[in-house]
C-alpha cells in the first residue's frame, strides 16, 4: 500500500488518465443559462401592441411602441448552421437595442458580444449556410421569443443538469 507522495501522484495520474478519456469537445460544448437569463428579461421588456410598457417597479423605465423587424432564424436554421444563427442573432441584437435607445432608456447590454462569443465555439462552413438577411423579418418580441428557444433547445443538449438532492439528517 503507498503512502505519503507516492499515494498522492498515483491518485493524480489516475484523475488525468479519466479527465483524457472524456471526449474533448465536453468542455467546448455551449452553454447558455447567463444569455438566456438577459433574453427572458427582454421578452418582457418587449413593447407591447398598445404603445407602451412599464415593468411596475421601475416607473421610469417607459418606452414608446418601435416599430422594428428584425431578421429572425429558426431552430432548424440554427440545427443547420449554429454558428452563423447565432452570428444573426448578434447582430439583430444591436440593432434592436440601438432602435429601443432611442426612445426610451434601457440597460447597457452586452448580449450581441455574449452571442458572438458563443458563435464562435461552433466549428462550421460558412458556406451552405443562409445570409441573415435572407431570414424571415419578425416583430422584436417574436424575434426575442425566436432566440430564446434557441437557446433553451442549446441548453437542453449541451448544459449538465446538476441534481440537487435533499438529504433528511436525523439524529
């Protein structure tokens, strides 16, 4: 039986003998909980059809009703082609906070950077892949609504679920 440092270096070598057998995309693999968080909280902020919104705590923030279509792929074109989806996604972003600055105020966001950052884990030709422009234009919040499920759909097969469980300590 070893012990002292002899113990200590088998059980190292042991640990990156397993971390190698992974699959090495496993830690490349997107995930994009800290993005979906800053699209859910922009599908509510979303201008409705009647010309305004408030969100209720912050009376400040009011905005008038913008008239913005933006190019919107689907999860087909980003099962196709994820890194250009998301390339799109990017761009119609800025577009969109740039159009809603305009007319009301709205919180510094960095999610076209945070998408484009994302985009580029994916290795793919850009080639059989479709020009944002040639995408369907869509009201913000279908647009908004179109990206968060693509980024659910992302989540859902490449983020690790952790399991929390309840332990009942008696005594």
């Amino acid at each position: 039986m070893l012990r002292g440092r002899p113990a200590f270096a088998s059980v190292y070598l042991c640990f990156v003998c397993l971390l190698s057998l992974l699959p090495s995309q496993l830690a490349a693999k997107p995930c994009t909980r800290d993005i979906l968080k800053q699209v859910k909280f922009l599908v509510k902020l979303a201008p409705s059809l009647d010309g305004g919104w408030t969100d209720g705590k912050n009376p400040a923030i009011i905005t008038k009703s913008v008239d913005c279509r933006l190019y919107t792929p689907t999860i087909d074109d980003y099962q196709n082609c994820p890194s250009s989806t998301l390339k799109c996604f990017a761009d119609e972003i800025k577009v969109l906070i740039e159009e809603w600055s305009t007319v009301g105020k709205i919180p510094c966001f960095t999610l076209n950077i945070s998408l484009t950052t994302l985009a580029s884990k994916f290795n793919q030709t850009e080639s059989e892949c479709r020009q944002c422009e040639l995408f369907r234009e869509e009201e913000a919040e279908n647009f908004l609504k179109g990206l968060q499920l693509t980024l659910e759909m992302m989540n859902s097969q490449h983020c690790v679920r952790i399991r929390r469980t309840r332990r009942n300590y008696q005594n």
